[in-house]
C-alpha cells in the first residue's frame, strides 16, 4: 500500500486511437490527457498508421492494449508477437502494456475470442508463471484485465477477485480494472459486482476501463457500442473510491460517433469522481477526454485489428 498504482502515474482521462478519428486528432490537436492503442493495429502496420501514432506519440502520452498475448492459453508464449510488442512501445515510449486475462487459442489457431480461463489452483500457478516470463522479456510494465465472461467452469474454485488478488501479487502485475466487465460478467454468473470492485488489490489497479453494453434480457454482452449506463457509472464511483484514482479509458468500439460525442460521454466520469484524491502530483484538478474505436467486437467481446 506504499506505493499506490505500482508507482505508474494517473494519466486521468484517455482516448483510444482509432482511424476514424485519425483527421480530427491531427488537425485539431485536442485537449486530451493520453491515448491508448489498440496493440495489433500497429505492430505490424506501417504508412499512415505508424505515421499518424509516431505523431500521437510526439505530443501526447501513449500506453498500449493488447488482444492476443494468450497469457491463459497451454500453447507456448509466442516470442515473435511478444518482440513486436516490445518494439512498438519503445518506439513510441508506451508507458504500460495491457492485455486480458484469458486465451485467444490452442494448437497454434486463433480463435478470434478472449476466451474465459477456469479459475483454479492450475491455472493459477501456469498463468502466473507465464507473467512472469513476458514481463522479464517486455521490460515494461505488464496489466492484465478482467474480461466479461458468458459462461463457467465446472472445474472453477476460485472467485475471480480472488484468482486477480492472488495473480497480482504473485506475479507482481499490475491490474487494469473494466467495471463494464465486472458489471456484464456479475449479470451473466449472478454474483455481486460491489464485492468485486471491493475485493481486488486496489494499489495494483493501474487502469480502469470504461463502455457500454448490450442487454439481451437474460444476459449481457460487452459490445462497446452506447453510452455507459448508471450502474457501471456506480461501480466506477466505487472503484474511484478506493483507488483514488486511476488513469480511465472509455471504450467505444463499434457504432462509433464522432471524437466529439465520445469526449462529452467521458467527461462524465468527472461527476463521479471523489473530491478527495491520492495526492500523486500527476493527475491536473481537469482532467479531459477517453474514448475507444477500432476493432468491431465480436459477440464474446473479441477485438480483431483494424486495417487500413
């Protein structure tokens, strides 16, 4: 608890880096405090996407979110994606690089999902151990999120605020909190979303995601296409609370409006914020925009990258 977010700064509020909003962003340079990039859209992109985030990078801080580090998955860690990464964010200075907790395939195929991994003992032990091998290899910073999930395990033993307590701490991780995902994944399992948010490591939560979803009745999809609804707002009140403070993102991946709109839509977490904040020296008494496009997301909320 002596060093709040792993020592990482709160960036306050970003904006994803998505090609439709590629003019806008450089003809009118807005006010906006970092950006996050979708890793597998420039990893191996040259043109005027390595053009457009080099100029990003120039001006504004830059952190990275993967969707196919695997970390889950019994397949061996694939070396050649980890040193495009790796590349990347030294070339564009990322603070941090993200991805989920979960796999992406097996026996070398792509599943195009981010897939739920059973929350065990074995799992446990073959993730953190895995941690531990990329972080030493990246030598930066790794976050690993809490995916929304659909369906369970038979063979899980381990609530998933617990198996992200225990990974954290022994892999020595950094966390990037979705409430949306918390909120989603609490409607779809039946379990109390206020726990969660209360339960995992809050000096690990480096990052907290923000989105809307799909409500189909009798269970909810991360779709990242509308507006954040009041109960995530609430659980993002909590988390601010607890944290005090973390660098947020608000992702809107498909159906995506104009910059303009997904700004307005993030400066709302401004009204759920406490007055009170850790003192951190980073984060400015106005803090402005996030956003998020990119990637149309699948049912099971995978992001596939964009292309140009």
């Amino acid at each position: 608890m002596n060093n709040p977010r792993l020592g990482h700064p709160n960036l306050g509020l970003g904006v994803g880096l998505r090609t439709v909003h590629f003019n806008h962003i450089l003809q009118q340079q807005p006010d906006v405090d970092w950006f996050e990039i979708i890793s597998e859209n420039f990893i191996d992109s040259k043109g005027r996407p390595r053009y457009v985030l080099e100029q990003i990078a120039e001006r504004y801080p830059v952190v990275m979110h993967g969707v196919s580090l695997s970390i889950g998955s019994t397949d061996p860690l694939d070396f050649d994606y980890l040193g495009k990464l790796k590349r990347l964010a030294g070339e564009v200075n990322a603070l941090w690089i993200s991805d989920h907790l979960c796999w992406t395939g097996v026996a070398s195929r792509n599943s195009h999902d981010l897939l739920p991994v059973p929350l065990n003992e074995e799992t446990l032990k073959h993730v953190v151990e895995r941690i531990r091998v990329v972080q030493d290899f990246l030598e930066r910073p790794l976050m690993l999120e809490n995916p929304s999930s659909y369906v369970t395990f038979a063979d899980s033993t381990i609530s998933e605020w617990e198996f992200l307590t225990r990974m954290a701490e022994d892999a020595d991780c950094g966390l990037l909190l979705d409430v949306n995902n918390v909120y989603v994944s609490s409607v779809n399992h039946d379990f109390d979303p206020v726990e969660y948010v209360e339960s995992v490591p809050h000096e690990r939560v480096v990052q907290c995601h923000l989105a809307g979803h799909t409500d189909c009745g009798t269970h909810l999809i991360d779709t990242h296409d509308g507006r954040v609804v009041d109960p995530v707002w609430d659980l993002f009140r909590r988390a601010h609370e607890l944290t005090g403070g973390v660098s947020t993102l608000l992702e809107w991946d498909a159906s995506i409006p104009p910059f303009d709109v997904v700004h307005q839509e993030v400066l709302k977490a401004k009204q759920h914020m406490s007055t009170q904040l850790r003192a951190t020296g980073d984060l400015a008494d106005s803090v402005t925009t996030t956003s998020q496009e990119s990637v149309v997301p699948h049912p099971l909320h995978f992001m596939t990258p964009e292309i140009e």
